[in-house]
C-alpha cells in the first residue's frame, strides 16, 4: 500500500510483505548509512541473514516492510519482524518488533525515517490485537519518541566479572550444527505469560539460520540436574575481551539465573561475561558471580523496551517481560 506520510512530492513509501530482494536492498543501505562502524562490528548484516530473519522460517511470520523511494531510487528501509506474546490471559498476540532501519546517508534528517515510521504503524494498525515495539539505539530513539513511542521497562548492561575460574566440567562446546541437534533433544520449557514464546521453533530460527557459527558460538551444558544449550559471542572493549551472553534455551534465565551466568563464564574460559537483561535486580542471583550494573554513560548500547502507539495490547501485558541480549537482534 502507499502510506500518507510522504514528506515531498520526490518522496513516496511503500508498505507489504518482505521480499527476499529487500536484503540486499537493506545491506547495502547499511552500508553506507553506517560506513563508519566497521563490518566486523554488524555481524547481522549480510544478505543471507537478514532474508533468513524476515523469512516465514520464523515461527510467527513473515516479516513486513517499509521501502522509501526517491525518483525511482530506493532510499530507505525499516522493517517489522513478528514475536509471539504469551498474555496473562494465556492467549497469543503478535507483536512486530521493528528492525534493520537504514537510509541513504545523503537523505538523513530529511523525513524519510518519520515516513518509514509512520507506514509501518499504519500497516499494523490494521490488526487491533497487533503492536509495535521497539529496543530503539541513541540514533534512532528520536522517531521513535516523536511518533509517541514510550518506554516501559529499562533493561541495562551487566558486566559479569570473574572470581577464580569454575570448572568447564559438564561443558561441552558445540557448532550450529550440534546446537541444532542438543536442541531438538532437550525439552521445551513453558513461557511463562507476560513474556515473548522462546519454544524450540523460535530458538531455531533465530540463532541457528545462515552464517550461525560466523556470529555466535554454542555451548551444552549439564548441571546442577539441569541441561540447557547457551548462545555466545565475543565483543572487546578497552582492551578487554568479554564473552557475550546472547540467550539461552530452553527459557530457563529467570528461574535459573546464577546457574546461566556461572555457566556462560565458565564456557567462555573465566572471561567476563556482559549481557542485556531487565531481570538483574529481579530474579534470585544466588550462586551467581560477581555482578556490576554499567553506568549508563559507560554503557555501549542503553536498551530499553519501547511499545508504539494504537494498539489494544495493555501496556500491563509487556511493561515486565522479560529482556536478554539477543532480543535487540544485534546477533
């Protein structure tokens, strides 16, 4: 469809289902609107991985999509990939978090990221039980803000930092390929309501699709009477290389969260381990390591979660669920 948002006769935005084509599209966008972060440091972008995310390999759909054009030129582009919600009612709604936002570095600041905004919202708009939300960076947060987005929860960065190193004893490393295999083995735990469904299905499609090995490593681990498969990455950061914690599975952090960060540095070889998460004063952290909340000006990437106007989901429904790492797709 074509939005209402358009900002000057040259401009014109259009809304449907992604296309495969749109990947390379966004890739090369990317690349020139971020020319000055390296390409080690967008792990994500490439043009398998971002077809593989919008695709319908995603339990919950295919992905939606905005394209701005300039006389004929395509110059923008923001998608809206679907999570399933888990609501306190038990029942299932759809949320569309929204991802892979680049526009042509000679446009910035020209309307074209308001329009690309304002199409998506319309689109989902259209089904009432639908919402938008957002874990929006400092480059993007003011569209978003000016479109009525509101925060609802913070979810800061911890550093994990080590005390003598634990035993790698019930640690096995594994590639995509055995992570896949570990995970059809080891049983589903049940979501609880309130928060996004991390089934098997999602777990397969998010972490192990194209170029799994080249972003993340795996490990399975067996302790404590519990068996679980942790998603892990390498970031370094004043000269200092932390492993990353990106997620986990089965969707065990909030009941088992000493043990997830315990086993994440054991895994990564006594390294401090840094993640994402909201559940850091929530949750019993006994037999946890050491933990510190980094300052927020220290703080490379502040993430909160954000909902979108004109939805009928409660505020109530998202305002506690549950943030870990991977959930801002940064892997």
């Amino acid at each position: 469809m074509r939005s209402r948002y358009p900002r000057s006769a040259m401009l014109r935005f259009t809304t449907r289902p992604f296309r495969p084509s749109d990947a390379e599209l966004y890739v090369h966008l990317a690349a020139d609107a971020f020319s000055i972060v390296p390409s080690w440091q967008r792990p994500k972008d490439s043009v398998e991985f971002v077809a593989h995310m919008h695709s319908a390999a995603n339990p919950a759909g295919l992905a939606i999509v905005a394209i701005a054009e300039q006389e004929g030129r395509e110059v923008g582009h923001f998608s809206a990939i679907p999570a399933r919600l888990r609501t306190h009612s038990g029942a299932l709604a759809i949320g569309w978090q929204l991802s892979c936002f680049a526009i042509a570095r000679d446009l910035q600041r020209q309307g074209v990221g308001t329009g690309l905004v304002g199409s998506l919202l319309d689109e989902v708009a259209k089904t009432p039980r639908d919402f938008v939300y957002v874990y929006p960076n400092p480059r993007s947060l003011g569209v978003f803000l000016r479109h009525g987005g509101r925060y609802l929860d913070d979810a800061p960065a911890w550093i994990v930092f080590p005390r003598p190193l634990a035993s790698r004893t019930g640690i096995e490393s594994l590639n995509a390929a055995a992570a896949l295999r570990a995970i059809e083995e080891i049983p589903e735990v049940e979501t609880a309501p309130g928060n996004f469904l991390k089934d098997r299905a999602f777990f397969r499609w998010r972490f192990l699709g194209p170029d799994a090995d080249r972003r993340t490593r795996f490990a399975r681990v067996r302790r404590a009477g519990t068996e679980f498969v942790l998603v892990l990455a390498s970031h370094r950061a004043s000269g200092i290389e932390f492993t990353v914690l990106v997620d986990v599975y089965p969707d065990i952090l909030r009941t088992h969260y000493g043990l997830v960060l315990a086993a994440a540095r054991a895994a990564g070889g006594g390294r401090p381990v840094y993640l994402t998460t909201n559940l850091g004063g929530r949750v019993d952290a006994r037999g946890a390591p050491w933990r510190v909340c980094v300052p927020q000006r220290f703080d490379p990437r502040p993430v909160g979660t954000m909902i979108m106007p004109r939805t009928e989901v409660a505020d109530g429904e998202l305002a506690r669920s549950q943030v870990i790492t991977g959930d801002w797709m940064s892997f």
